[in-house]
C-alpha cells in the first residue's frame, strides 16, 4: 500500500527474529539494564504465529553460551533433558552396506561426548520457548504473528522496521479488517531472522556486507520427528552418516538423534552446491531412511512431525560484515553457524550476546543511535565464537572443492595439525553450480511406501503449514517467464524438485502448453527456492505474519 498513514512505536532496541539469536540479544539486554537499573525498551517481532513455530534444527546442543546467558539454566528449567551419550557414525556404501568409523577417524569436531561440555539432544523450537518466557519476565515485549517487511533506512542508517500490512487481498486490495503495519522505529535494530533473511540480504546488498568474502554457500536441512518403540530407543544416541545415496555431484550427510520421550529425530543435510538438476534432497531424504543404518531405529514407529530449513554454512570464509549504521546483522541471518559440529545454536547465542553487550554499552552512554558499532566487530572478533569459526574455515570449502572423502581427509589432518594447512577458499556460487538436465540420467526415486518413506503433501501436512489463500504471493518473481522459457529447456525446471513442500509446479494449461504454478500455501519458510534458483528469479519476501509452518518440538 502506497503512502499509507502508519502508526509509530519508538523502542531503544528493535530485534527481528525470535529465535536463539535474537532472543539471547534480548535477555542480555534487559538483563545489563537491569543490573545498571536503567530503563530500556525492547521489542522483538516474530512472524511464525508463535515463538518456536518456525525453528527447526537437528539439534544437539552445546550449552556453552547459554551458561553465560544464564548460569542457573537448570534451575530455570532449561529444556536440556537429554544428554548426548554415545556418537555412531557411518559411511553408507550403498542401499545395503554401511561401514561403521572408529572414533579415532572421526573429527574431533563431530564428537558429541566426552571433554569439558555435557551436550545435549534438544528441541531448537522448545529452547526458543523457553528463552522467551525468560526474556519477557526481564521486561522485553515480544510480538509473535508480526513479519517484519521492510527495513527503515534514512540518511543511510537503519532506524527501524515496518511491519507487513494485515488483510490485503492478493490482487494488492485491501480486505474487510485491513490493518496496516506499524513503524517500529529503534536506536538501533538487529536483524535475527535465520538463514537467509529476506531483510538481512537486502542489507547485505545495500551496505556491501559481503564486500571481500567468499559467497555465501548453504545447505537444505530436512528433518522428521519418529515415536519409536521402547526397545528401539536409546535416550542420548548421536549418530551421524554420509554416503549413500548421494553421488559424488552432490555431498551432504545424514543424523538420527535419540530425543527424550521415547523419539528420535532424523534428517538430511544436503548442500545446494549439487550439480544434477534431476536430484530431488526430498526424495534422497526418503529413501534415505530405507537403509538398514537408519531403518533398525525406525521400523514399527510413527512419523509425527516434518519440516524443512535451509542452512547458513559457509562459515568464516563467508561471514559478512555484521555491522552498518544502525544495526547488527546476528546468528544465521549473518552466517555464524559452525559446520564442522554440524551446530549453530550456541554460536548464534553467542554472537547475540556481543551485540546485546555493544548496544547497551553505546545507549547508556548516551548514544541516541544511528551509528555504526564498531566496538561489536572488536569483541565479536576476540570471542570464543569467532575464534571456533576461524579454526574450522576450511572444514566447507574443503569438502566441496575434493569431495566427502577428499575433503574429509584434509579436514583431518588439518585437525591433526591444529589447523596450520592452508585456508581452502571457495568461490563459486550454489545456484552456478547447477548443470544442464542433459548432461544428467532423470532420476526415478522409489515410490513411498507410508511406513519409512512418505511423499510431499502428507509431509507438508505434519508441518501444520498454514497461509490465508487471499493475500499477495510472497515469493516473487523478478520475471514469470524465466521458469517456461529458460529454466523448464535447460534445467527441467528445477523448482519442482529442489522445493521441498510442492510449492512448484509446471502444469499445462487449457492450451497444451507448460504453465508455472506457484502453491505458495505450502510453503514452509525454508528460504531453498532463493537461494538454488539458477536465474536468481525467485524472491522469497515475508508473507502475512502468522503464516507458514507451526513447529511442534522440533
């Protein structure tokens, strides 16, 4: 809506994302004003119609900056339950076989157990329930239902966010009950969306964050919550795979984690530098779980929850500036996850708690905000978060430029040697990568079968994914007739595949001929199409909040 009254709210701080980032900012802030006996105004804007609603992670998690956060997190009753008891980890040879590797020639990176820190099979989306209840009873006001949609940016410096309009019909007119979104105008404004932001790339764009980095490089996480037999779970299991059935073209790797409850949670981790544009990560994530490896933990047990996420990987080769005049790009949204642990949760915590300390610092000093915290780069660079990122720099672009294997080897030997080899850079993009569909065999994957294997909407179904039909398509293309005339002749059209919900689709029209659809009311907020879009045509933009998937425990 063009020249709109809005309504404003002023905040000392406005957080977008309510998630382990964001929230952790959140709590740290209220907390040092608190203690300082100062007043302060937080906001935080969450467009998943609850907290947690849209957080998806593995997870096994390191409580190393939640320690910090909170000290007695046990006695908050931090939803931490199970610790992590014992690491398997494979290497399917194929449909059948799977080498089981000793721990010697496993990462120390991937180990789960032993050492200094308790890890943890958690729920990512329960933890940001909990972290919110923490943070509301520290005086921080938390708006869940609310997508930020634009970004206020004046005389070159953020000063807020707009809030996306209510009840607008999907030819742009308003309905019946249309609301428009308020301004949240803030001294400064931290952008916590997770991987792929659709705000945090704009601003990457408009203050050349990424100036002098590698490009940014991501994978698609899909994951699924099992009620298992008794005698099939072991409470603190982690086991992790590669292998089979990825080729050699597309790299990734698989993990089955024993939760509490009597669940396991198991998924796919793919990376969307794969070059085949036949390969579906839904279906390789499908037939996946036939495997004997996978399938001893399963059989007899009942899917009870589905979901998908892209992830930010790229780590420190491509972390972007995370600073511009008037806000701070933090945890996913910026790239902050630790790859070689296969975890982003306490490192994106973490760098929520530098940028909390940063801002409070400049407020109470008087700063009326606007300006450009450079004082977050000096502690986010003297951190145990950053100096974790910069040890493993070359764990990704190792991997993808010499393959699993290869690059597994390099990575430990690099381990070996205290990472003294040289840092692998790599330079390429994930949707460069993407050959034409004629150099590639069409993959036939195996039809589901409903007990281990299942197909897209009966998936889509569990992740009680939800959008008013009568609004604007939120993902947006720059021109609809790339998908026909380009994309659908060279690559197969690959939106059709690469998506993991059936938002994409090439039908034929009354006439015969190949028409795009776009079923945006499946979509699960995974950010995939973004990113793997060979034309970079496709525009993922925040829909009406409260729309998407609703999480449960994962």
């Amino acid at each position: 809506m063009e020249n709109v009254e809005r309504d404003v709210m002023d905040f000392d701080v406005v957080i977008v994302g309510a998630g382990p980032s964001g929230l952790s900012a959140a709590c740290r802030l209220m907390q040092q004003a608190n203690e300082a006996e100062q007043e302060l105004t937080v906001c935080v804007v969450e467009k998943g119609s609850e907290v947690g609603a849209h957080i998806l992670s593995g997870a096994v998690f390191e409580p190393r900056a939640l320690a910090e956060l909170f000290p007695d997190w046990q006695e908050r009753g931090a939803p931490l339950n199970t610790p992590a008891t014992r690491d398997d980890v494979y290497l399917l040879k194929d449909a059948h076989k799977a080498q089981k590797l000793p721990n010697a020639v496993v990462p120390k990176s991937m180990h789960n157990t032993g050492g200094d820190i308790t890890r943890y099979v958690i729920s990512a989306g329960n933890l940001c329930r909990w972290l919110a209840e923490q943070a509301e009873s520290l005086g921080v006001e938390i708006f869940p239902g609310f997508a930020a949609q634009e970004v206020i940016i004046e005389e070159d410096a953020v000063r807020g966010i707009i809030i996306g309009d209510m009840g607008v019909a999907a030819d742009g007119t308003p309905k019946d009950g249309y609301m428009p979104g308020m301004e949240l105008r803030a001294k400064y404004t931290l952008f916590a969306e997770g991987a792929r932001g659709h705000l945090g790339k704009r601003l990457i764009e408009h203050f050349s964050l990424d100036s002098g980095r590698d490009p940014q490089h991501y994978g698609i996480g899909l994951k699924e919550l099992w009620d298992v037999p008794a005698d099939k779970h072991e409470p603190g299991v982690v086991v992790h795979g590669s292998g089979w059935p990825l080729d050699k073209n597309a790299h990734g790797g698989w993990f089955l984690y024993h939760a509490e409850n009597q669940q396991v949670v198991v998924g796919l981790i793919m990376d969307l530098s794969y070059q085949n544009p036949w390969l579906s990560p839904f279906d390789e994530f499908q037939r996946m779980k036939h495997h004997p490896a996978l399938s001893q933990y399963l059989e007899g047990g009942k899917r009870v929850a589905y979901g998908a996420r892209a992830i930010t990987k790229g780590g420190f080769n491509c972390l972007p500036k995370m600073t511009f005049a008037g806000g701070l790009l933090i945890g996913c949204d910026a790239g902050t996850l630790n790859f070689s642990k296969i975890k982003g949760l306490h490192t994106a915590m973490k760098s929520g708690l530098v940028a909390a300390e940063s801002v409070f610092e400049a407020i109470k000093g008087g700063d009326e905000g606007a300006q450009e915290l450079t004082s977050f780069t000096e502690k986010w660079e003297a951190s145990w978060a950053y100096q974790e990122l910069k040890e493993s720099a070359s764990f990704g672009p190792a991997i993808h430029k010499y393959g699993t294997v290869g690059g597994g080897a390099y990575n430990f030997v690099n381990q070996l040697l205290g990472s003294k080899l040289p840092n692998v850079h790599d330079t390429s993009t994930d949707h460069g990568a993407l050959k034409l569909a004629s150099e590639f065999e069409k993959i036939n994957y195996p039809k589901p079968d409903g007990k281990l294997s299942f197909d897209k909407p009966s998936s889509v179904f569990l992740s009680n994914t939800n959008h008013e039909e009568d609004q604007p398509c939120h993902l947006r293309l720059d021109d609809p007739k790339i998908p026909i005339q380009e994309n659908l002749p060279k690559y197969a059209e690959p939106a059709q595949r690469y998506c993991p919900a059936g938002v994409y689709e090439v039908v034929e029209d009354t006439a015969g001929e190949p028409r795009f659809q776009i079923n945006f009311q499946n979509c699960v907020h995974c950010k995939t199409c973004d990113i793997k879009d060979p034309a970079q045509n496709i525009n993922w933009v925040a829909p009406e909040g409260g729309g998407g998937p609703n999480y449960p425990n994962m």
